[in-house]
C-alpha cells in the first residue's frame, strides 16, 4: 500500500509492522513525531506494546536495556543532546549484548542552539559499537528499521539508523508500506536467545577480570565483522519478499570515473542530480553513497574508489582538530591499498546548511583543481 | 519470640562483602520473603562486587547489573519486558545504595515513581560512597567524616529526607526498615509484594568499614539508630498516611554516635545539636504520623 508520510511516520510505522513490545521515549525536536505516531498506535491497539513515557533519554536507553534484558523487542527515537545523554547507556546497551533498534534523527548538538541537520550526534557514537545505517528516503527509512531488528536480533547488537533532520524527518514522500503479514515473514516475533529468567537464574554483566573482559570486547568485535555477512542477507532476503534492497554502499555512474564523490543521506540524493549534469558535459565523475558505517564496509568502498585517481568526501560532521568523520574512515580503509586515489575532505552542510547543487559541483571542481589534497579539511558555505 | 521469617535463602556463601556488611543482610531478608519468582537489578554500588566475579553469581535468582543512575529506569523496562510477554507475575526488584538513590539515580527514581512503575525500590543505606571508599553523599549524616568531608570540615547539611519526598510522590508504599528487626523488614516486603505500583523501602544498613565501628557491632548499633530517633521505622501509604512502627525508647544519640569513628571528632557542642536536631525531625513526624 503506497501512503505519503514523513520520514518520522515511516519510522513509525515500520515499529509497527515489526511489532515492537516496548518503546520508552522522551521528546525531542525533530524526533518526536516519530513517538507521537507510536504513542497513537499503542492507544488505538494497532500496536500491542508498552509505550513508557521517560524522564530523560539517559532513562529511554535504561529502560530499553531493561525491556530487552527481559526478552522483548524494544525500539527509542532521539536526537542530538538526547543521543548524546544516552552515551554511556549505549555502551551498555552493546556490552549487554541487546539488540535494540533505535532511530536517530541527524539533529546539530549546542551551543548554539540548532534544531536542524548535521550528522555529528551520530558520528560522536561511533565507538559505542551500534551498528549504524545513514538513510537516504522515506522507504529507505521505513525498510531499514525491519531490516535492523533482523540483523540485531542475530548478531546481539544494537542497532541505530539514522535519518536527515527535517530533509527526511519532516518531508513527505511516498512510501510503499509493506503487507504486515509480508513482514511478519520476513521478521518472526521475538525469541531472545539470553533472557533475564526465573527459571533458569543467570547474573547478568557482573565484574569480570582482564582476561575474561577482553575475551567479551573480542566477542563484540567478532561479531560486527559477522553483521557484514548478516546484513547482506538480510538485505537479499529482504528483496526476495519486498522487491527492493539497498546494498552497504551504493556506486553511481563509478565506472571510469577519475573523480568519485562520497556521501551518505539526504545529499546523495542531490549529489546524483549533479554527477548527472556533469556526465552529460563530459566529466568523469562518480558517487559513492555510504549506508552502513558500522561495521564499516570496507570491501565496497574500497572496490568502488580503487582505480579512481580522487576522491572528495563531503561531511556534514567535523572531528575538530582533525577532518570530516568519513573523511577519515574513507582514508584509512585505503591507505593499505596498492594503488589508491587522493582523497580531500570538505565539510558543508552543518547546522542545516542547505547543500544545494550548486555547493556539490564547488566541491568536485575544486577537487579536480587542487593537485594535492591539504591536510586541513576545506570548508565550503557559511559565515564567518 | 518465634520468627515469622522464611527460611529459604537464595544468597549463597562466598559473596564478596567486607564482614558485618548490613547490605548482605538486607538483600538476604528480602529475598527470603520475595522468593525465586523475583529479578533483581542493581546499579554501580557495593553489590556491584558482592555479586561475585564472572563465572560465579552469590546470588540464585535472575540478577542484572546496570550503570549507577539507571535502577528505576532499568527496573521499569524489565517490568514492562516481562509483562508485555505475560509474566505479570515475577517482582521486579531494584537494589540501589545511598548514592544511587539520593544523588545521581534520583532523576530516575522520581520519573518511575510518578509513573507509579510497577516494582520494589530497596535503597540499602550506609550514609555515603561506600564502594568508592567512603566519600559524603546526600544521605550522609550531619556531622559525620568521610572522606570528601574530613574531621576539619565534617558534612555541614542535614541528610536528605529522602521518604518524604518519595512519598510526596504519592506512591502507594513507601517504609523505612533497619536490618536490626528483620521481622518488621519481612513484614514490609512481603506487604509491599502484594500492591500495585512504585513500592519504596528504605533500609538502614551499617557499614563497618565506612562506619569505622566494629563489625560485631553492626546490629547493636542499628537498634540504637531506631531507639535514638536518629533512623524511626514508619511508613507512608498513598503519600500521606504516615504509621510509625516501632516506639523508640528515646536513648540519647551519644549512645549511637560514640560506637562509630566517624563521629569520633564531635564535641559536646556537636552531640548537642545532633540531638537537638534528632528531637525537631521527631517532633516533625509525630506530628504527621499515628501510631
């Protein structure tokens, strides 16, 4: 059934058609018509799960470690300072070995104050071993929150998907929202294989020595490499019932291409508007879309951006005192590669700066001009 | 005088507590009454280490270890977990410290509590960061030395009436309980077993260690906290009921302080005020309570 929704709504209703048993949540702009909508389906029984209405973000990933630990599959929606209170309980999320879905609405962190996108709240999360998947359209959307209790829920890590503040949050697109029954095909309900349980006692996350704490970090890690393998899957068996798949990466007109842009969201959408403007004048030019950055998939980035003699990433994100996130990430997965292209970081696009064509084509020409690529990353927009 | 307490223990020999712990006392008194029907969850606290270390569990029934502000919030999660896949039967049972409790889990704690989430909230209170080594939290006594409040500048606040202002969140149950009368403790978690709703048990537990006060002496002086006034035994129902349980036999608080190091600074001008102090929260509760 096709319906024109919000990227927050598809969020939503792909909650729902994974029927969700648990969502604590707690507001905050420009998630929370994500919540809102969720609130309504478990009010109206379209939903059969416990909706908490929190204090704090810190206690909607507490209570969603609580949720999981129980055995029932738990969903949150935040944003920016939410996420970033979160911080330590996303850790524990990943050491608890939970696999919660959680969707993160690219918001800017403060001062000053900004409601709009930028990808640094995510990108600060890293390292606290959630798989990560920047979407690019409403269906994108809706299909990765079933696709990522599949993954979740097999390799026993969380996982966060992420979407544009306002460019997808707050737009309407069509969407073709799957049969529930389809879903449910695709999405068994929840039999948690670890459970907190009464009649088979365990203690849960007590202290362990180095030995044994390396030993579970190493688990994690092993299965994150594992999620590659499982994702892919999830991703093929997910077009087998649907008709549609994403991939980890998506190349575009890479072919022959001397110059590759990279992105990830909303401004991949535009960047193909001009990679096809620029192909009809002539210009060997590519994109490369990343969807899943954690795990990081190395094997088609590099596949992609191999025989390219430059690449340009844009980040909506800055590690200060060093480059765009993806930047960095693009560089060291190529750095080990025999032939190999340069690759220039620019930074656009923060607090909702508006990533218009007009900035993506300033982007790759300056990359076709510059020789070498500056150890600074170069910023394009804004006032200073 | 017979007990009226269940014999079935779910802590086993081999915890890791310091001797004369009062926080091994308590979880032992509660599990007897709650049964294996029960998961516990506790925050960074000493329990964090008497549990045991991974293999091992000193504890026989489901126990979960979270981060130190997030017991209420954990515990909410684990009921609604457990309920949506049709155990309403299990209690869930949060066991936090002082800390956890007064300090940086009370933003939680308040938001499950005005939720009215279904579960048993312990805070086992040794009056400071035990685990840490005995730094001042807000349930520190005033008075009292620890390590963040040396005998120069001892803690200059009053401890924070921390049952008031769970009841004032009208929560259907909330009591104080001493490890010293474990009959009164049983009876409070077997009554708060039976109600629906945030049920909040505050539970004096000594800390010889932290206490600097002989571990043989643990219970000697959580009597005398009762019979001091320093630590009444009362509750609250539906936040404003208030029924004090036990009649103190108004024993001097020099009585109390003298067996513990940590008020071994004070001088006859301390004890005084302490006492007076003592005397006008008492006065404060007579005035709400029945007996």
């Amino acid at each position: 059934m096709i319906k024109v929704m919000i990227g927050n709504h598809a969020v939503s209703y792909g909650v729902m058609l994974s029927r969700v048993q648990v969502i604590p949540a707690y507001p905050i702009t420009p998630q929370t018509s994500i919540v809102e909508e969720l609130s309504e389906f478990c009010a109206d029984g379209h939903l059969n799960a416990r909706f908490i209405k929190v204090e704090s973000e810190h206690s909607a990933m507490a209570c969603c470690i609580g949720a999981s630990a129980a055995g029932a599959r738990t969903f949150t929606a935040t944003s920016s300072q939410g996420l970033a209170l979160m911080h330590e309980m996303l850790h524990w999320a990943t050491g608890a070995r939970l696999p919660i879905v959680m969707a993160n609405v690219n918001r800017a962190l403060g001062p000053p104050w900004n409601i709009w996108n930028d990808q640094t709240d995510s990108l600060s999360q890293r390292d606290t071993g959630w798989l990560q998947f920047y979407c690019e359209s409403n269906q994108e959307v809706l299909d990765t929150v079933i696709q990522s209790f599949k993954i979740s829920e097999e390799v026993l890590l969380p996982t966060m998907l992420v979407l544009d503040a306002f460019f997808l949050s707050h737009t309407a697109e069509a969407v073709d929202v799957p049969d529930a029954q389809d879903v449910d095909r695709y999405l068994p309900r929840y039999q948690a294989r670890y459970r907190l349980d009464v009649d088979n006692p365990h203690s849960f996350g007590n202290l362990a020595t180095p030995e044994y704490y390396q030993g579970f970090r190493n688990k994690i890690q092993d299965d994150m490499i594992r999620a590659r393998t499982v994702a892919k899957k999830a991703d093929e068996d997910f077009e087998s019932i649907f008709h549609r798949s994403y991939g980890f990466t998506e190349a575009y007109q890479c072919e022959g291409a001397d110059l590759i842009l990279v992105t990830s969201g909303t401004v991949v959408s535009t960047s193909r508007i001009v990679i096809d403007e620029l192909r009809k004048e002539g210009r060997k030019v590519g994109l490369l879309k990343i969807r899943m950055f954690r795990p990081f998939p190395f094997d088609d980035v590099i596949g992609a951006l191999k025989d390219a003699k430059k690449v340009a990433v844009l980040d909506r994100a800055i590690s200060f005192g060093h480059s765009g996130i993806f930047a960095q990430e693009i560089m060291s997965a190529m750095y080990n590669q025999p032939s190999k292209p340069l690759i220039y970081s620019y930074i656009t696009g923060l607090g909702g700066l508006d990533v218009t064509p007009r900035i993506i084509t300033d982007i790759i020409n300056d990359a076709c001009e510059r020789d070498i690529p500056p150890q600074e990353s170069i910023w394009i927009g804004g006032k200073s | 005088m017979s007990s009226t307490m269940p014999m079935q223990e779910y802590i086993s020999p081999g915890h890791m507590a310091c001797p004369g712990c009062g926080a091994v006392l308590a979880m032992r008194y509660i599990l007897n009454v709650l049964g294996e029907k029960t998961v516990v969850v506790i925050p960074a606290s000493c329990w964090s280490v008497i549990d045991g270390v991974f293999p091992y569990s000193a504890v026989r029934v489901p126990l979960f270890h979270t981060a130190f502000e997030t017991a209420a919030s954990v515990a909410s999660g684990i009921k609604a977990g457990l309920d949506i896949q049709g155990d309403t039967e299990t209690t869930v049972l949060a066991f936090a410290g002082d800390g956890a409790t007064f300090d940086i889990g009370f933003q939680a704690l308040s938001g499950a509590a005005e939720r009215n989430e279904d579960f048993i909230y312990v805070c086992y209170d040794n009056e400071a960061y035990m685990n840490t080594g005995v730094q001042r939290s807000s349930a520190t006594p005033y008075g009292a030395w620890t390590t963040t409040t040396p005998v120069r500048h001892p803690k200059d606040r009053p401890k924070k009436r921390i049952l008031e202002i769970m009841a004032a969140h009208e929560i259907p149950y909330a009591a104080t309980a001493s490890i010293a009368y474990p009959d009164d403790l049983s009876a409070k978690v077997k009554k708060a077993k039976g109600i629906y709703g945030t049920k909040f048990l505050h539970i004096f537990s000594p800390c010889p260690t932290g206490w600097k006060s002989k571990s043989s002496q643990i219970i000697k002086i959580a009597r005398l906290a009762v019979h001091t006034k320093v630590f009444p035994l009362y509750e609250v129902e539906n936040g404003f009921t208030f029924h004090i349980n036990m009649e103190p036999k108004n024993i001097p608080v020099r009585e109390y302080l003298k067996l513990q190091g940590r008020f071994a600074h004070l001088s006859e001008e301390d004890i005084a005020d302490i006492q007076r102090q003592v005397d006008e929260e008492w006065e404060h509760l007579l005035k709400r309570a029945l007996y």
